[in-house]
C-alpha cells in the first residue's frame, strides 16, 4: 500500500465547533435552569450555589475553547505537519477523535513533546468553506501512516 500523496490545508473557520460549543452551554444552563424549577431547596442553599459555579466555570472553559486562531495542517507524505499563525510546523502523529462526516475533530500530538500529553492539541476542522478540499483530507487522514522508523540491531543480531 502505497502511502497518499503529500497534501497541505489551511484551516480558518469554526462555526460548527463554535455552534457545538454554544449549544453545550444552552444545554448546561438549561440544565441549572430546570433542576432550579423543580427543587424545592431555596436559591440561596449550599447545592444552588455550587450548581451556579459549575456552570459558570463550564461557560468560562467553552469560551476558551471557542478562541482558536487558524492554522495549516500537511501531510508530507511520511509525516503530519502542524503550524499556527505563520509559526514553525511541528511534525507529530494525528488521529480523528470525532467524524461527523462534514466535520472531524483531530488529536495532534507533536513528536518532540511526546511525554508531555499537555502539548497535545484539539483541531476542529468543518467541511464548510474546504468543499474543494474536503474528500482528500479525509482520505488522507485515514489512510496516512507514518513512516515506518528504522529498527536499530544489537549486536547479537536482535531489536
């Protein structure tokens, strides 16, 4: 099997992630909102309040994942390729965590942080606005593999 072709694509708009994200919060708030209407604790107990933290550290965390600036993803042909904002690309390995079929939620883990899984990072990418593009990146996010790395040899012959 033969490895895709290399393949380059410049990722700057997020609607479907963001709109993801803000039904998420309506579904958080609208949670509160009924378990508030049917409890018979009052507004100001111990539980309403921290129901009201979570939901405020909920809304605080999807705001932030709603802040992503663009960036161009590459298949060289034996290894992904990841690069914010103009800056140096990171080569890593990439996996799809979520396939909607008009969008794909990717997990690039760059290969010199390996051990630190906190570098890893979340890449939504939504069909609308790549249709021109679209079918070759699916394609060759699944069938892309690394190249193999060469195995060293003992001297007794062994891996």
């Amino acid at each position: 099997m033969h490895a895709p072709a290399e393949f380059q694509l410049t990722v700057s708009r997020f609607g479907a992630w963001r709109g993801g994200l803000a039904v998420s919060g309506m579904v958080v708030w609208g949670s509160a909102l009924a378990w508030w209407m049917t409890t018979e604790r009052p507004l100001l107990s111990v539980a309403a309040g921290f129901l009201l933290l979570a939901c405020v550290a909920a809304t605080a965390s999807l705001l932030s994942l709603a802040r992503l600036p663009g960036f161009v993803l590459r298949w060289d042909g034996g290894q992904w390729h990841l690069s914010h904002a103009g800056g140096e690309p990171s080569p890593g390995s990439l996996q799809v965590a979520i396939d909607s079929g008009h969008w794909l939620l990717l997990h690039f883990v760059p290969d010199h942080v390996a051990h630190h899984p906190s570098a890893a990072c979340w890449l939504p990418v939504q069909r609308s606005g790549l249709e021109h593009d679209w079918h070759h990146l699916r394609s060759t996010v699944f069938t892309a593999r690394p190249a193999a790395m060469p195995e060293t040899f003992g001297q007794d012959g062994r891996p």
